[in-house]
C-alpha cells in the first residue's frame, strides 16, 4: 500500500511538472504573441502619423495653389498688366478684324459695341 501511494505521489508530482511546464510554455508563447502584436501595432501608428503629415502637407500645398490660382484670376491684377503691356479697351467706333486661317479669302468684320454686334462681309 505504501507503494500505491509513493507511487501516485510520483505520478501526482509528474503530472504538476508537465501542467507547470505547459502552463509556462503557454504563458511565454502569449507574451511573445502581445509583443509581436505590440510591434506591429506600433508600426502600424508610425504609418498612420507619417500618412497624417504628409495629407496636412499636401492640404497646405493645395491650398497654396488655390491662393496662387486666385491671385491670377484678380480682374483687378489682369486690367494693370494689361496697362503695363499697353492695352486699351476698344472705342465703340472701333472695328474688330477677324481672320481664320481656315478661310482666307473670307475675312469677317464685327464693330467694337457689342449692343449692335453687326457683322460686314468684305
């Protein structure tokens, strides 16, 4: 009888190795999961901050462009360039000569008043 008991002591003692040792292995082989799962989670935050700078980068780059679009669209810009380089709105009494390079030999010519906007055939 004595045997019977030292025997499933032994085996009892045997048993709580192999339970502790597959609990350890269970807990490293978790620990080691979290830490991959960590890593990656942190490389994934990097790519999503590096993301969000260069999307504000590109809005301010934009919104450089659409002020720079602006200011040559400025009617007021256009009409002192167009003084600098010598341009004069027509005199109504003025005639505009249209030439298409398509018709020569027709040539269509329109009066500077648009209220008429008459056209006279050579």
């Amino acid at each position: 009888m004595n045997r019977k008991r030292v025997s499933r002591r032994e085996r009892e003692r045997r048993t709580n190795r192999i339970l502790v040792a597959v609990f350890a292995l269970v807990l490293f082989i978790g620990v080691c999961g979290q830490i991959a799962m960590m890593a990656r989670l942190s490389g994934q935050s990097k790519q999503i901050a590096a993301a969000g700078e260069e999307i504000n980068a590109l809005q301010s780059s934009t919104e450089n462009l659409d002020r720079a679009i602006n200011q040559y669209h400025d009617k007021d810009r256009i009409a002192r360039r167009a003084e600098q380089l010598g341009m004069v709105y027509p005199a109504d009494t003025q005639l505009r000569v249209v030439n298409l390079p398509t018709l020569i030999d027709n040539t269509s010519t329109q009066s500077a008043d648009s209220t008429g906007a008459e056209e006279m055939i050579d």
